[in-house]
C-alpha cells in the first residue's frame, strides 16, 4: 500500500496558500535540509523537493487536491454579495428554495464527477506519453571496456625455459552501488565518492612461455577494464622485456654477445660454435683473431614491426682456470719458440 504524503504539512503552508507562499516555504526549507547543507537530510529534502514540484504546478495541484480531498477554503464574500444572498433567500419559497439546493447539489455533484473523471483520464493519458517516450529513445550503445597494458622483465634462463609472473592489475567498472549515476537519494554514492566508478587491484598469474623473444607482446582476451551497456571486455596485454647479464644485452632491436674464445681458436681460427636465445650457431673465426674482435650476423637480432636487429659478437681471449701438465709445457716451450715483443710499441702512437 502506497503511503501517503501530505505535500501542505511538509512545506508547512495550507491548501489556499498561493503560489508564491509555497516558493517562500520550499527556498526557507532547502536553505536548511539541502544535502549539501545537511547530508544526513537527503531523504528529508528528497520530500521537500517532490512537495514544492507538485504544488508549484496548477495543474498537479489541482489532481493532487482531489485525489487527496483537499480543498481550498471559499473567499469572503463581500457586503453588497451577502445582501444579495439574504434577499433571495427572503423573497424564494419554500418549495423552489429546496428545488434549487437539489438541482444545485446536482450539478455539484456532477461538476466533482466530471472533475475526477478529467483528472484521472489526464494522468493516464500522461502516464502513457511519458511510457511511449520512454519507449522511443533508444537503448545506450554497448561500450567495450579499455584495454590495459602492464611490463614484466624476465631474465636470460628464465626466458629460455619458460616461466610465469603474478602482475597487480588495477581494473575499472561501474560502481556496484549507483551502477554509474553517482548520486544515491540526492546524495553522492558512498562507495565511489560521485565518480561513477570503482577501481581495484587484482593479482592476475601469467604464463611465459619458453624461448620467447624481447620486446614480445602476450594478451590475455577479456582481462582488460568491464565494458559498459552490455560491451565486451577489453584485455590485457602483456610487453615482456628480458633483462640481460654480463655476457648477453640488448641494444634497441640489436642482440649484444660477449664470447670467450681459447689463445688457440684466436691463433688458427677456425668454426666455434655459440649458444643464442634463438639456438646455436656457428662463427667462423679467421686466424690471428684478437681479442675485442667484433663480428655481425645481419638480420638474426630481435624482429619488431618488419624490422629486424642483428647479432653483435664480441670476443676477447680467456686462460682456462686448470690447465693440464701437458698443455703447461706446452706454453713453456711457446715461450721459449717466440720471438715478439708484443709490448714493443706501447708508448708510440
């Protein structure tokens, strides 16, 4: 069952009060319980506003005043009308003085009919517009959510064998409590604070599979911010970044390897074969190879956009830690064999 409200004991003015009266009532009442004002009065203004918008309106008024029996209250008549009333009341008979009252009565009676009759037929004729209106405008299009994009850097093992990572992604969405329209009853929304939406973090696990490459791209379909109004999900990408160490760095699209080689690969030269991200491959070394030697392989680096880096080999001479007795007279007799002064020419230019 609908309560109730009487409109005139919550603006705190009667049933003949004019218009102007009713605008006086509502400013001196929204100066006070305006929720800016006074939050804990939302609900209190909500009733205040309702109110004034009814009574302000002719028309509203007036179906309201019926519906709820109200009336207003008939304005004092003057002299000149009283004794003119007296008069007729004097001169009529009887008889035609109680025919009158009936067929004044009636008419009463049919006005108050017809009245009621109008009203009702009015709100449901304007109940129907405002359904057909509501019908005609068009449903709001389907929004699909923003895509998020989120870096994670792997190391060299790690990128060879595969791995995951476990990434903190701050999502958006509509605020649960005002789905979007930011004011809950007058007031702003509790939960977002008036913004419409609400964003929290939340710890997504992601697979890394092995041998990727630098710079690559995963996506994750659906992960991304909630789309609106019916709208897909956007979705989550991922820009895996290997970090490297003291043997293997990146430069742009180029892939930088620092490679030991043996004094005696170095002296005759000859094949080598050196591990990469992309595999093994070999190297041909040419004889007197010195250390700090750099060598290209064009076109075998990181690949982006059609675009592709080379392979920058760097070689520098290594002693093995252990050396065997044999291979220790070996260098023995090396020593005794060479004729070089290697450090001849340090000073010249």
């Amino acid at each position: 069952m609908i309560k109730f409200k009487n409109y005139y004991e919550i603006l705190g003015v009667t049933p003949d009060s004019s218009n102007a009266e009713i605008k006086s009532a509502y400013r001196r009442l929204a100066r006070k319980y305006h929720p800016d004002v006074n939050p804990n009065t939302a609900e209190m203004f909500k009733d205040i506003t309702e109110a004034y918008t009814t009574l302000i309106n002719p028309e509203k008024r007036k179906q309201y005043n019926i519906l709820n029996g109200f009336f207003e209250t008939p304005k004092t008549k003057t002299t000149s009308q009283k004794a003119e009333q007296e008069y007729k009341e004097k001169t009529t008979t009887p008889p035609n003085r109680e025919q009158n009252i009936k067929s004044s009565f009636e008419k009463k009676k049919d006005y108050s009919e017809k009245v009621f009759s109008d009203t009702i037929n009015g709100i449901f004729k304007e109940f129907t517009k405002k359904e057909q209106k509501q019908q005609k405008q068009p449903k709001p299009e389907p929004k699909n959510g923003a895509d998020i994009t989120v870096d994670i850097t792997v190391g060299i093992a790690e990128a060879l064998k595969g791995t995951s990572r476990t990434v903190n992604v701050l999502h958006t969405e509509l605020c649960p409590k005002c789905k979007g329209r930011k004011f809950i009853n007058g007031a702003k929304c509790s939960d977002c604070k008036g913004t419409g939406e609400k964003s929290e973090y939340r710890k997504i696990t992601v697979k890394i599979p092995a041998k990727i490459k630098n710079g690559s791209k995963l996506r994750l379909k659906g992960e991304g911010n909630h789309g609106q109004n019916g709208g897909k999900n956007g979705d989550l990408y991922i820009n895996v970044k290997i970090e490297g160490n003291s043997k293997v760095k990146y430069d742009g699209l180029n892939i930088l390897y620092n490679v030991p080689i043996t004094p005696f690969e170095a002296v005759l030269g000859g094949d080598i074969e050196v591990k990469t991200l992309e595999g093994n491959i070999k190297l041909k070394l040419p004889k007197h190879t010195q250390s700090g030697q750099k060598f290209r392989l064009s076109g075998m680096g990181v690949t982006q956009k059609n675009k592709s880096g080379d392979i920058i080999i760097t070689v520098h001479i290594e002693i093995p830690q252990s050396l065997s007795d044999d291979e220790i007279k070996l260098y023995e007799k090396l020593k005794k064999l060479s004729s070089h002064n290697i450090r001849e020419n340090l000073l010249n230019d």
